[in-house]
C-alpha cells in the first residue's frame, strides 16, 4: 500500500547533533565514493519486478524476455507484440499507440509517439457526402478508415534506442504464438460479435477471425500464418521490412483495390515522434503523462489543477462527486475546443495548464448545481477498444503504453498476404469539424483531418512519481480513458491498495453529451438522489468500462505491488525478488 509518510531524509546528521566539518575531497574520498556508488544505486532500485496487461500470455511473455536478460523497454516490444496477435480487437501492427518510458539510469522521459497518421490522399471533408453530411461508417469500416499505423515503425525504434536485446529476440515469443494459436475467450467472441459484419465483409480477415463465416465457439483456436510471416520479415528486417518493400506493397495494393487511398509513399514518409510528455504537481506527487497529439495529459493535468484547489478528502461523498464532475466537464470542454496535433496547429497548452486558468474555471463552479455544459463549448471523444500495459524492471525502467486499432478489430480489413488488420483511427479526427459525425461526437477544427497529421487520442499512459514511491498506471476506454486515470490516480496519493486503483467504481462525465455516466452499481440511490437535486443528469451504464493495468513500487518498504482490473482477463506478474 502506498504510504502516505514521508521518508527520512537522504541527508544524514551526525548521531551527536554536532555539525560536522565537510570532509576534504581527495583521491583516496573520490575512490570510496566511487566503490560505494552501485551499493547507493541499488538501494533505488526496485526488489521485483512487474507488467501488468491485459492478456495472460502478453505478460508471461514479457516476463521471460526480463528473465532472458531484456530490459523493462524489450519487454515492452515482447508485450505489444504479443498483444497484436492475442488481442486483435485491441491493439496490432495495423495500428499505434503511445510507449511512455523512464530510463532508470539517466532519469531520461520519454513519450514514443506511434500514433498513425492521415494518408497524403487525405482530404478534410474526405468522409462527408456531396451535400456535406457524414457518410455513415465510412470512418469507421473497411481501408478508407485507416490511417497509416505506427507500431512497427515505434516497437523498432524503441528496441534499436532503448533495448538491450535485438528485436528479432523481442518479437520471438509473438511469433511463436501466432503460429501456435490461442484459445478464443468470451471476449473475444463478444467483441467478434459487435463487428461480425466489418470483418465478413473483408475476406482475409473473416478467415484469420472467424470460423465459416461465424464467431468461433469458445476454445477455438486462432492461428495467424500470415500474422507469423510478417513479424518474422519485421524481425530480419526491422521497420523497413514493413514499411518498404514487398509488405508495403501488398497492403497498399490490398487498401487501394478496397477503396482505400494509402500509397507507398505514406508508409515510407511514417515517422516515430519523441515527444516531451507533459508533467505536473498533484498533493506531493509528480505526475507525467501523455504529450498531444493525446489529449490525456493535458486533460488530466487540467483536472488536478483545478482538483488542487479544494481539499476533497473533507468533502461529503456528494460534494466530492458533484466537483469532480464539474472539474471533468471543464477539461473535457477544453479538449473539445482546443487539442490537435500539435505539429499543425498552435494550441495554447501554456494557458491551459497554468494555475491562473485552473482559477478562473474552479471560479465557475458552484456546489450547489450543476454547470449546463451548453452553458460552456465544443467537444470529440474517441473509440472504443485498445488496450495498455504497465512494466517495471529490476533496474527501475518503467514503460506505460496504451496501444490502439480503435474500435473493436479495428476496420475489420485484413491486407491479404499479410496478416495485418488495420485500425480505423481516423474515426478520431473531427469528420466535419463542429458538427457531431455519426456517432453523436463533435469535434473543433483543431482536430480536422490534414494529410500527414495525426489524430487526437485520448490514451493517458501515466507515471506518478514521489519520495513515497512510483506508480504506472493506464487503461483502454475510449473518451472515458482519461478520468479513469484520473480515479485511479486519485486512489494511489489517498494511499489506496494497487487492487483498489483497478477495481474501483467508476463515473465520467465528458461536457457533452450533459450527463454523468455511472457504472452499474457505482452510486447509491441516496448519492443518485442528491446529485439530481443539483441538476445532474445521470446514465447508468448496463456494463462496467475500462481495463486498467497498474504497479507500485512503494520505495519506504521496497515492495512491488501490480494488479490488473477485475474487469478484464488480463495477467498481474512480479518476478521474484
Ligand atoms: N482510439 C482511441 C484513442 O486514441 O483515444
């Protein structure tokens, strides 16, 4: 459990209480120092290490590849890879993610950006008809709705910059399990089900997911040949293999001859950003999140802005939900108006998270009623599946990732030949700009598709961090991915358990539509009945949301602690010590 005590200080003071003169420097001084420095090293360094994913087989994976002498960023490949074969209505090479790093031995943070990108054919209103209405789907099924995907092009840059095995060894245990198979699970076959006819409608993909046209029964198993062939050509020949070459032309070729408009070109042009994340101050903790173009950090750091003017432990459990509520309705408002990428638009990030604007908006929140959010402006949420992992290796290396094809088997199309299912994250740019696309959604212009510009993500893969300890923590979810992070990391400063961060009830409110969304189960009717008397409108959700995967290494008590979320099948592993 994360402590709430500070530690002592690293200073130390003479047991008499004399003050001591300072020692003078010299060789025989610097030489103990020298000799005394991995001893002081490793009194930072964690007892265990731990990955927390979403599936079973990803986290022994990646705990093998620790075991074989990788660092936290191999296993992070061996995970993302694994999880492109074992959970392809989540994340796969077909799509992109964001891999937030820590080097332990520098200190070095890190954002790999992976996100896909607009093709060059891409054109603004490329998903409205001639009278400029959205047409339905087109966002979202088939190759029209894929951007170009950034995985491969990330999984190899972290290997060749932050590995320390090579990548053909990272990809090995992916490799194997696509030519094994795996067992389809009940969530496989429900998330099958909600795309049955996305994946009916392109052939390759019908015979690498279902069965004679049908989800597969339960047990059934899922062996991708294809899947195997091109991680293997990506293992010989790193990112080229994939983005040039004989790959590069059968997806292009397969997208093209499906009404789709990549070329060769874009994936030859796919660049790999690093990016800065974003980092902030909440009640003693640092906390370092997503950079755009995700939208997480900068929402979630908007919240804690405004969070930390209110001391919310003293609250009564209605005023507590009532002003987080009020505070996700703002943020949420902000990522509406103003968030792009930030490489094609000016976005005015400074103002955003400075304390003076968390001011001005908490000045705006009455505890008595609810704000009407169309008393305030403009808003997008995103998908519905992805999926994310949490690691920390023995030498304190961190990873958070939260990897995306968008919504549940991405497009549903399957380049023939290749095994790889392309995402549908195009879904993620505002389609028309101000108006809602046809999921109800509007975006800001901020966000409107430009060829080569990538859309605006609401993955939060976070780290906090404090003399008490270090968590990792993130979650799939779409819109509400962001104030699930925010639950969750509001649990570890309380000094919660690791399981209690996963597992707890949850509620989001995302500005519009004008309601707070509640888990099944998650308030009670007198909580129900006060937050109505303010004018909340509430929705109770039928089914519980999210998959957080989460560790701590509490530093007073050198003790790992990982959980996955109850909610999901995922796998919590710590080595031994
Ligand atoms: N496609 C989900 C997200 O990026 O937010």
């Amino acid at each position: 459990m994360p402590s709430m005590n500070a530690l002592p200080p690293t200073s130390k003071s003479s047991p008499d209480g004399s003050v001591k003169k300072a020692p003078v420097l010299h060789w025989g001084f610097f030489v103990l120092w020298l000799l005394l420095l991995p001893v002081a090293h490793a009194e930072g360094q964690p007892p265990a290490a731990a990955i927390a994913s979403a599936h079973p087989a990803a986290s022994k994976a990646g705990m093998e590849i620790l075991q074989a002498g990788g660092n936290a960023f191999d296993a992070a490949v061996t995970v993302s890879a694994v999880l492109a074969v074992v959970e392809p209505y989540s994340s796969g090479l077909g799509g992109g993610g964001f891999w937030l790093l820590h080097r332990a031995s520098d200190g070095k943070e890190v954002m790999i950006d992976g996100r896909e990108t607009a093709p060059l054919a891409a054109t603004r209103d490329m998903y409205l008809d001639s009278r400029g209405q959205p047409v339905a789907r087109a966002s979202i099924d088939g190759p029209l709705a894929a951007g170009i995907p950034g995985t491969v092009a990330a999984l190899a840059h972290i290997s060749k910059h932050y590995g320390r095995l090579p990548l053909k060894q990272s990809l090995l245990p992916a490799i194997r399990l696509a030519k094994e198979g795996f067992a389809v699970n009940e969530h496989y076959r429900r998330m099958a089900a909600f795309r049955i006819d996305a994946l009916r409608a392109s052939k390759s993909a019908a015979q690498q997911f279902l069965k004679a046209g049908e989800v597969p029964p339960l047990g059934h198993i899922i062996r991708q040949n294809d899947l195997a062939n091109t991680l293997q050509t990506i293992a010989e020949q790193g990112r080229q293999g994939f983005y040039a070459g004989k790959l590069a032309q059968q997806m292009v070729q397969a997208v093209r001859t499906h009404g789709g408009i990549w070329s060769e070109k874009d994936l030859l042009a796919y660049q790999v950003r690093e990016r800065k994340p974003l980092v902030g101050h909440y009640r003693g903790w640092r906390v370092v999140s997503a950079a755009l173009p995700s939208s997480g950090g900068v929402v979630l750091l908007e919240m804690l802005n405004m969070l930390a003017l209110r001391d919310i432990d003293s609250m009564a459990e209605a005023d507590r939900i009532h002003y987080l509520v009020e505070v996700m309705r703002r943020a949420y408002r902000d990522r509406a108006r103003w968030l792009g990428d930030a490489d094609f638009v000016d976005i005015p990030l400074k103002r955003l998270l400075s304390k003076e604007y968390a001011r001005q908006l908490f000045a705006s929140i009455s505890m008595q009623k609810a704000t009407p959010s169309q008393s305030l402006a403009g808003f997008k949420p995103a998908g519905r599946d992805t999926t994310h992992f949490s690691i920390l290796d023995k030498q304190g290396n961190r990873v958070a990732a939260t990897l995306s094809i968008n919504y549940p088997f991405g497009s549903g199309f399957v380049a023939a030949g290749t095994g790889v299912l392309l995402n549908d994250e195009m879904d993620d740019f505002s389609i028309k700009p101000g108006v809602a696309n046809v999921y109800g959604l509007v975006g800001a212009e901020a966000n409107a598709i430009e060829p080569g510009k990538r859309m605006l993500s609401s993955m939060s893969p976070t780290f906090l961090d404090s003399e008490h300890g270090v968590a990792i923590l993130g979650t799939p979810g779409g819109s509400r991915i962001i104030t699930m992070v925010l639950l969750g990391l509001l649990q570890a400063v309380e000094g919660n358990t690791v399981g209690q961060w996963v597992s707890q009830p949850r509620f989001h409110h995302q500005y519009l539509p004008d309601e707070i969304q509640v888990e099944p189960g998650a308030f009670s009717e007198k909580l129900q009945q006060e937050l109505k008397q303010r004018g909340h409108r509430l929705s109770i959700k039928e089914r519980p949301w999210g998959n957080m995967q989460a560790l701590y290494w509490n530093r007073k008590d050198n003790e790992v602690e990982v959980a996955s979320d109850p909610r999901g099948g995922g796998l919590a592993i710590k080595s031994a010590k």
